[in-house]
C-alpha cells in the first residue's frame, strides 16, 4: 500500500505522543544521536502528522534536546495539510505531501519512522504490507513505531518494529509492544485492548497470545487491588511487577513502571 487511507482524519491533540517521545529519549537515545556513515543523513518521519503538525513539532523538540542537528520530515497524504504546515517549516523541519511509499530526497534515510493512528481504521489484512514498505525507508536497526492512542494521549500502544541490523529487505521485526497510561481514567489492562495497533485488536480471544496475555494481566491487576493496591498507579505497578514473573519478556524498570509504561519484549517478538 503506497497511500494513507483515502479519507484523511487526523485531528491530533497537542501532547498526544510526548509520552511515546519521552520513551524513544530514554530508552532509544543511540538511535536518536548516531551520526556516522549513512546515520549522517539519517531522518525522523513523522507519517499522518493530521490537520496540524503539533506532535510531530513536539517530538522534533524532544530528540533536538538529545541531537540538536536532528532532521524532521513530516509526512501528510493530504497537499493542503502538508501546505499549511509550511509555516513551521525551516533548515531541519520539512512537510511534505506524500503516502507511505515515504518522499524521501536522495540522501535521506530514516533512523525512526513513526506511524500512529493512521492504520487505525484501514483493513487488518494491509498492515504487514505497510509495516514492509515502511521499514525499507530505514537505516539498518533503524526502529518504525506503529500504533494508535486515544485523542488525549492518556491510553497509548505501539509496536515497536526493527529493520534488521544487516539491511536485509525483509519486513521489520516485531521487536515489543508498549503500553502507556496517564491514569486519567484510572487503571485495568483491559483499558488497553481498544487502543491496540490494527492487527492486534482482532486477536484478543480465546486461544490467542495477546488474549492470553490480557488475562494473566487482568489477573495480577486484581491481585494487586485484593492485597491493597487500590490507587490506579500502584496497582498498575504491581500489576506489572507480578505479571513479569509469569509472562517472558515483561521488563520491569523503575523508570517505566513509576511513569506508567509497560514494555513486553518476548523472545522471538510479539506473536503475528
């Protein structure tokens, strides 16, 4: 698939993603700084930046504090979006009009795409195809993050996807899945399951992975709240911290579970 869905939405909030930019500044910051060989020239696309380019300034500001001379491309399938945008346009600031087959010049290649919201309502059975035209405009362990969050940002997911460390074009690998919650609504693992990115949500039944892991969280979440955890972020927490001595690959940091992320990092990654 080479264009966004033919009928553009992307009313994004200001703030909607600074969670999700906070977690690439931490966790991600090599990817963010590298400069040499080909890294030189190396991009973030933000792709479906909407009506107004608000998160995609946002995280330009966010990865500048790590790497000042970080070039920008925002990318809108709509021309009098990508248009409008040129005011905030400048030497390392670019919008243009463009779909998924990324409008790249010659000399740029893209260290992070990101890709939040726009599959959200496109057909499920596309999105490995997209998750591959994507990841070509990427640097070796160059990272796509795909996903969708609610219009405040207070409930977000992301696949997080790398393109292999040897180039080869293949479709990213599906590295993790992150979770964030501002504890706006309060706090249960089931608050995740309608934000989760395109190809996940249909598989939370019997059977599945994803539902399976639902229900050991949900289960250390009402473990937690029996044994007296019942403000939403310290239920959260403990929810996390169980959960990770029963299901491989939940990481537990402090960093992650005091600002209310989790980070499931499988081996072998997250289940198709």
């Amino acid at each position: 698939m080479s264009t966004l869905d033919a009928k553009t939405r992307g009313r994004t909030s200001p703030g909607r993603l600074r969670a999700l930019d906070a977690y690439l500044c931490r966790f991600e910051p090599d990817l963010l700084t590298r400069v040499d060989g080909p890294w030189t020239h190396g991009v973030f696309v933000d792709v479906g930046f909407g009506e107004h380019p608000w998160t995609t300034m946002e995280s330009a500001e966010a990865f500048r504090s790590l790497h000042p001379g970080l070039s920008v491309v925002g990318v809108e399938l709509d021309a009098a979006r990508a248009q409008a945008a040129q005011i905030h346009s400048g030497p390392r600031t670019h919008f243009r009009p463009g779909g998924f087959e990324l409008p790249l010049m010659a000399d740029e290649s893209a260290r992070l795409v990101r890709a939040m919201n726009v599959l959200r309502q496109g057909p499920v059975e596309r999105v490995s195809e997209v998750h591959h035209t994507l990841g070509r405009f990427l640097l070796p362990s160059g990272l796509l993050v795909e996903g969708s969050a609610d219009p405040e940002g207070s409930v977000l997911t992301a696949h997080l996807l790398r393109r292999p460390a040897n180039g080869a074009d293949l479709p990213p690998t599906r590295e993790a899945l992150l979770f964030h919650t501002t504890f706006r609504h309060g706090f249960a693992p089931w608050q995740f399951r309608d934000w989760l990115p395109r190809d996940l949500r249909r598989r939370v039944r019997p059977g599945e992975p994803m539902h399976a892991f639902f229900q050991s969280w949900n289960e250390a979440w009402q473990h937690a709240r029996d044994t007296g955890y019942t403000l939403p972020a310290d239920a959260f927490r403990e929810s996390v911290v169980r959960l990770a001595t029963q299901v491989s690959g939940v990481m537990v940091d402090s960093w992650l579970l005091d600002s209310g992320y989790l980070v499931w990092r499988p081996e072998g990654g997250i289940p198709p």
